[in-house]
C-alpha cells in the first residue's frame, strides 16, 4: 500500500472504531433507562411519537417572539464557548452523560449560557437517568417549544435568545408533578447558586 491508501485505510478505521463507541454508549444509557423504567424505553422518547408535547399543552412556556436578542452570527461566537456555540447557536447535542449539569443536584438557578435569562431551578430538577439534565417544569415564561417539521420531537430554546436548550416529552410516567421531562443540554446553562435577586 501506498501513503495515501495507508492514511485512508487509517482514518476509516479510527471512524469505524469511533461508531462503534457511540453505539455500544447509546445501547447502555437505553438499557439502562429500561431497568429504571421496565415499561417504558425512555431514552427512545427521542423518537417516540406517543410521548410527544404539542406547543399548546406545555406548562410555563412562552409564546412571545418579542425582546429576542438580535445578536449577530460573530457576537455569538465571541460570546460562547465552541461548545455552547455548537449547542445553542447551531441545535447540536451532547454526547449522553458527558454533560456536567447532568448528576449535578446544588440548589440554585440555572441560566441559558447565551443571554443568562434565568430558564430552570434546581427544585424542578430530577434524575432521569437518560443521560442529560432533566427538568419537571420551567421558569415561567423563559421557555418556547418549537415542533420539529418532522413532528417527532418537540424542540425547546430560550424565549429571551433562542438559543436551543434541547427537547421536551410527556406522559414518560415519571413521578413527577407535570409529568413532562425537559431533556436539556449542560451546555446550554450556566448554573447560578442559591436564589437570584430581584432587578
């Protein structure tokens, strides 16, 4: 073999090996959400049709489009991190567990990491075991949910920026006062301890 056909013959396998983690990664956080919840696979709400929220039945969450910050393209990008611009600016996802927010329980506020409009509260906050911060419910009014076109997900952002915070579900059965999982990316929130004053 020749170099190139040596680098290529290289990179695929390093790509193939790479797949292969993500795969067994995402079979063992839906396994082990099954053992949680035996009769629900919860981690295949990401695409479950039944458990679904529609824009009209979400609790706490804005409609309004007005006061979104105009920030353009190169402000965010000096404003964020590469990660939180990766998550909130272009609609990525972390890597199941890898979040830092995701077995996190400190009492306090939690802001969107773009514009720190405050968005969740550690009171609303539960361990899902899917993987990623998990809320009940949101600050009133800081939330928008957003149907995918595809209608399999319904996509939660920041009302005061936009920025894209993850998905939300229903009717999952957690014990949970909404029965709704806001199912948030880490980079998305900055956490803010104890209570947030008044201004």
């Amino acid at each position: 073999m020749d170099g190139p056909a040596i680098a290529l013959a290289v990179t695929l396998t390093n790509f193939i090996m790479k797949l292969c983690q993500f795969v067994l990664l995402q079979q063992f956080i839906g396994n082990r959400c099954q053992r949680i919840q035996p009769s629900r696979r919860l981690c295949s709400a990401f695409f479950n049709e039944k458990q679904l929220i529609t824009h009209s039945g979400a609790r706490n969450m804005s409609t309004n489009k007005e006061d979104v910050k105009p920030w353009t393209d190169k402000e965010w990008k000096g404003r964020l991190n590469p990660e939180q611009y990766r998550v909130l600016r272009l609609k990525g996802t972390e890597l199941a567990g890898s979040g830092a927010y995701n077995k996190f329980y400190e009492e306090g506020t939690y802001l969107c990491a773009g514009c720190k409009a405050p968005v969740y509260t550690s009171k609303t906050k539960f361990d899902s075991g899917c993987g990623w911060p998990a809320f009940y419910d949101a600050v009133p009014n800081a939330i928008k949910a957003i149907a995918d076109p595809d209608g399999r997900r319904t996509e939660i952002v920041c009302a005061n920026c936009n920025g894209h915070m993850g998905h939300v579900f229903k009717n999952e059965g957690f014990p949970t006062p909404t029965d709704e999982r806001h199912c948030v990316n880490s980079a998305s929130l900055v956490f803010h301890a104890g209570e947030l004053s008044e201004s």
